[in-house]
C-alpha cells in the first residue's frame, strides 16, 4: 500500500525500530523485498539509484514498482536516492517516486542547503526530501574490496557529519530525513567498520528529523539494532544484496544452463537469495 515514507520511518521509530532501504536495479529483487516484507507484516522502502532513473527504460521501472508498492499488502515506499540533478528528480517523481534523496552533500554547504530548496520548489510540498550532510566515501553502484588492486580497495571513512552544523541545516532545507556521515561509506569497508556512535549521539539530541543511515552492508547486525535508540529510522542496504544475488547466480548459472538453460529455475534462486537477505535485516531492525 502507499505510504508517505517519513510516516513509514516515524512510526517504526514510535515502536523503537528502524526501516530498511534496498536498492533495486530490477524487479526480480524488488518483488523479492516486497514478499519478504509482507511475511514480516512491516513496511519497507524500494530504492532507485540515480543512473536508473536517468534513462528511459529506468523510469519504466520505477512506474513498475510503484505499481508493486501499491499493491503490496504492507506499507511500500519508492525513493531516489542520491540525486543531484534536478531534471533526474522531476522525471523520477513524474515516473512515481514518492520520495528523494536531494544529495548535494559533496557540494559546498551553501550549495547543498540551495540543491534542497530547489528540490522542494520543483517537487512540491507532497514529496518527502531526505538531505544528506557529511561525505560518505565510496561508489554507491560498485564495491571493492581489499583484495583488488590498490586504487579500487575498500574505502576510507571521509568528512563525518559536523553535528553544529545539523539544526541550522535541518531548519533552512525543511527536509524531512537527515542522511548522516559517522564512519559509514558506500561499498565495502576497508577493515573493520567503526561506526562513531558518539557523533550520532551529538546529531540525535540536536533535531527530531529521522536520521538515515547509507552503506550499512558490513556493518555487524549487533551495531545495527542500536541504530533506532539514536533515532535512525532507515537504513539502506545495497552492497550485501549485489553480493549474496551474485553469489547466488555463479554458483547456480552451470547447473541451470545443463538443466535446458533454465533461466526460470536461475530466477528462483535470485528471488530465493534476496528475500533471505531481506527477511534477516527486517528482523535484525524490528523490535
Ligand atoms: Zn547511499
């Protein structure tokens, strides 16, 4: 069913809980999320990466998952994430996103509270803004890790979020989520992730705003269930979900393609390793 997703994040909170984001760059694993998320009888949201919402048959797809999260029989949400560019918003609002990442985090401050506000003067006042302050390090869409060649290791930490500078942010952008940077980066972690929960502490006292948390694949399920206490109400998940589908397929692909290139059966397994994923962090982020 649709929902507003800041509601959606809201009342997981009341119930001291927090509400995981996947990204999906296709529908067999946003139809994965959504089963998995009806048999825990709790809301999710679907995530679309900007570079899907930039093309034609990307659009195509968030259309598809709308219709999905209307449908479902558990409160669905449909969010873009990351966007910097205002014509990639409009288009993916247009298309059915009901909410957006206004992502100028890597812009001067100035620029970043402006890419906000031009969000919400184009998208109106019916579209929840999430804002992002604070670098986050590493590629949303691809992962490396420490094995690899140097350039593409696991990433570093970048700028954590200044917390002084959150309630003036929060008050001049209006948005409704707050994207935060304390020791979480996209892709995979270079050593152990050490989140900086002092930090969160610092930016949780200083607004109400949900709070959000971006690259938590890697980050162990026993840090994660301490995340809604500080008042992170959606935590996304992307790098772990590529991993376990990817996984999942190199192992299945030489039996399916013996087996009359069974691409039904392969598809299955897909579905299968998604909605585990799915269904652990559900679990792991209730209470
Ligand atoms: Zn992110």
């Amino acid at each position: 069913m649709r929902t507003r997703l800041d509601h959606l994040v809201t009342s997981a909170l009341q119930q001291r809980s927090a509400v995981p984001a996947f990204t999906c760059y296709d529908f067999t694993t946003a139809l994965a999320v959504v089963a998995a998320a009806e048999e825990a009888g709790r809301g999710v949201i679907l995530l679309v990466a900007p570079k899907t919402a930039a093309t034609p048959n990307g659009l195509r797809l968030i259309g598809a998952l709308r219709g999905l999260a209307d449908a479902a029989a558990v409160p669905v949400a449909v969010q873009l994430d990351h966007a910097t560019d205002l014509q990639v918003m409009s288009d993916a609002v247009t298309a059915g996103a009901d909410s957006a990442l206004a992502d100028g985090s890597s812009l001067p401050y100035e620029d970043n509270i402006a890419l906000v506000l031009a969000a919400r003067r184009l998208l109106g006042p019916d579209v929840v803004l999430e804002a992002e302050l604070g670098g986050l390090a590493g590629d949303e869409d691809r992962a490396f890790s420490a094995d690899q060649p140097a350039d593409q290791a696991g990433v570093s930490v970048a700028g954590l979020t200044d917390s002084a500078q959150v309630e003036d942010f929060v008050s001049r952008t209006g948005a409704e989520l707050l994207a935060v940077a304390v020791g979480n980066v996209h892709g995979k972690y270079k050593g152990e992730p050490q989140l900086r929960w002092d930090v969160l502490q610092d930016i949780a006292v200083r607004t109400h705003l949900p709070l959000v948390l971006h690259g938590a694949s890697g980050i162990p399920a026993e840090e994660l269930v301490k995340a809604a206490a500080m008042n992170v109400g959606k935590v996304n998940f992307n790098t772990e979900l590529r991993t376990g589908v990817l996984a999942t397929l190199q192992e299945q692909l030489p039996a399916h393609r013996s087996d009359g290139e069974n691409l039904q059966g392969l598809l299955g397994h897909w579905n299968q390793s998604v909605g585990s994923f799915a269904s652990t962090t559900l679990a792991t982020l209730t209470r």
